[in-house]
C-alpha cells in the first residue's frame, strides 16, 4: 500500500515532488511488482501529458509546465541489512532501468526510473565527451561510472553517469570527479541537494556536476555546470546551457560550449598544447537536445 509524501518526512525525500508515492520494502519480488507499476503510471502520464499537449499547440510541445505533477521517482522504507543484502551482495543482479539513493540513516530508497529520455541524453552526452577526449588520446584514461553505487559517507548513490581518471593521485579513491544527473520532475530544491551531496568533500567528493533538464513537455534542454567554490566550500552554477525548439522546428542555443575543465576532470595539470579543457562544442549539444527530443515524442515511446 503506498500513501503521497507528506510535510515532515526526512530531508531527502521533502525535496521531491508531492506526488512520489511512498512504500515499505517486503522483498524483492514486491519491489518489481511496484517498480512495473508505478513505471506503468509514470509513462502513461507522460504519454497523456504530450496527448494534452498536442491538443493545445498541434506540435507537442508547450510554452507552459504542466500543473499536474509527473515524477519518475519511488521511496521505500527499508533497514540497512535488508538493503545491503538485497541490493548491494555479491548475489544482488544490477537494475540499469533505476537509479538508487540510500540513507542509512533514515532507513530511506529513493528510487529514480530511468526512460528513454534520460538514456538517450545520458548516453548521447557521453559520447560527446569521449570524442573531446580522442581528439587528445585520451578516450580510454577515464573510468565510468554508469549507475554504480559511490559510498558517501555511509549513503549510497547512483549517478546517472560519471567519470574520474583511471590513474587518480594516491590520495583520491576510485570514484567519479565528474557527475552526470539527467531530470525530467526533479525539483530545484531536489537538485540543489544532489548537487551539494556529489561535491561535498566528506561525501560525493566530485569536482564537477553536470545537470541535464528536459521539459516534459516542450522542446527544451537546459545544461547547468556545477563546482565547488575553493573558497567557502559552497556548490556554484558556473555555467548554464539552453537548447529548444520552436513550432516551426528552429532550434536556440545560449550559453554554449559546455567547458569541464581539465584539471576538476583528470586531477592534475593538462600537457599543454595537446591537453586542454573539455570542450562539448554547440553541434554536440544540439544533438543531445534532439535526440532526447526524438526519444520524447516518438509515438512508439
């Protein structure tokens, strides 16, 4: 039985939408029989939420959010051994359809959906940054962290993707310097939290956050780079990144190229000339945008 978040729940999950529905874990049968259904629930909305959209400009795409919530994100309550030997053993068979967030503490899942959307924006972007790197010889001195679990601390999260070099300093452990979120429903509060988890020093411990958003239900993208400020430690938005669409399919770019620097990626100086900044080029982002555009509206979706 599942009940609607409701105000004075733990700090993870107030971030999200009010519409994410809430359950105690049994097993994990009972967690693919949720996970079907609420998935089930989750695409029929964004399919009656483009079905809306149509009718109000022809085109799928709207100049306005919908009011009524769509979240691809599930909360269960469970213990940490439950935890531990259900999803993280040895036995445990990975799910690359979620991403996962786990508070020990708060005895807290928070589990993302991931669409066709968020792997084609992913996944796209990805290949972006693995041709910036070929170009300097580079393509195979990263590791990726595709929905692998990073301890924080004693928490548990899945990026959607990330990246750190194969041969860090002594001093830094193998985890991504480099994180990849993709939203559809999450919140801006959702994605402060995120983004402060993956770049504080004692937990995430990344460099960089790249955070992709895209609308739910109009040809848009926006692209935010995230870095910790050296000086008082706090997340900054360095630099942000919109691609859309209009009715007559011509496509606006701003704020492009999306720089990850070289030095938060690799963890030390580049090699000057061959080595810079990674440099995603305006051409690379438009396709990240019409890909998952393509991916959106595609009536077989």
């Amino acid at each position: 039985m599942s009940y609607i978040n409701q105000n004075g729940q733990d700090h993870d999950s107030e971030a999200l939408p009010l519409s994410v529905r809430r359950y105690d874990y049994k097993d994990k049968d009972q967690f693919d029989q949720i996970l079907t259904l609420e998935r089930e629930r989750l695409l029929d909305s964004m399919r009656h939420s483009r079905v809306i959209s149509d009718i109000d400009t022809g085109s799928g795409r709207s100049e306005q959010e919908p009011t009524t919530e769509i979240t691809e994100y599930i909360i269960f309550s469970i213990d940490p051994t439950t935890f531990n030997r259900d999803f993280l053993s040895l036995d445990a068979i990975p799910n690359f359809s979620i991403r996962t967030s786990f508070n020990p503490n708060t005895k807290t899942l928070i589990v993302k959906m991931v669409t066709g959307e968020h792997t084609q924006l992913a996944f796209t972007l990805h290949r972006a940054v693995d041709k910036a790197l070929a170009r300097m010889g580079l393509d195979e001195a990263l590791y990726q962290y595709l929905g692998v679990d990073i301890d924080m601390n004693g928490r548990k999260k899945q990026p959607d993707m990330g990246w750190g070099p194969r041969q860090p300093l002594h001093s830094y452990p193998k985890r991504p310097s480099v994180v990849l979120e993709v939203m559809v429903s999450e919140t801006p509060k959702k994605l402060r939290q995120d983004v402060d988890l993956w770049l504080d020093p004692v937990r995430g411990n990344a460099n960089v956050v790249i955070a992709i958003k895209l609308s739910r239900r109009r040809a848009m993208v926006t692209i935010d780079l995230w870095k910790r400020d050296t000086v008082d430690g706090k997340s900054i938005n360095s630099q942000h990144i919109e691609v859309s669409k209009n009715k007559y399919d011509e496509v606006k770019l701003s704020g492009g190229p999306l720089v990850i620097p070289f030095c938060l990626l690799f963890l030390r100086d580049p090699q000057t000339p061959r080595e810079t900044d990674v440099i995603i080029d305006k051409e690379w982002l438009q396709m990240v945008a019409e890909l998952g555009w393509e991916m959106q509206f595609s009536n077989s979706h």
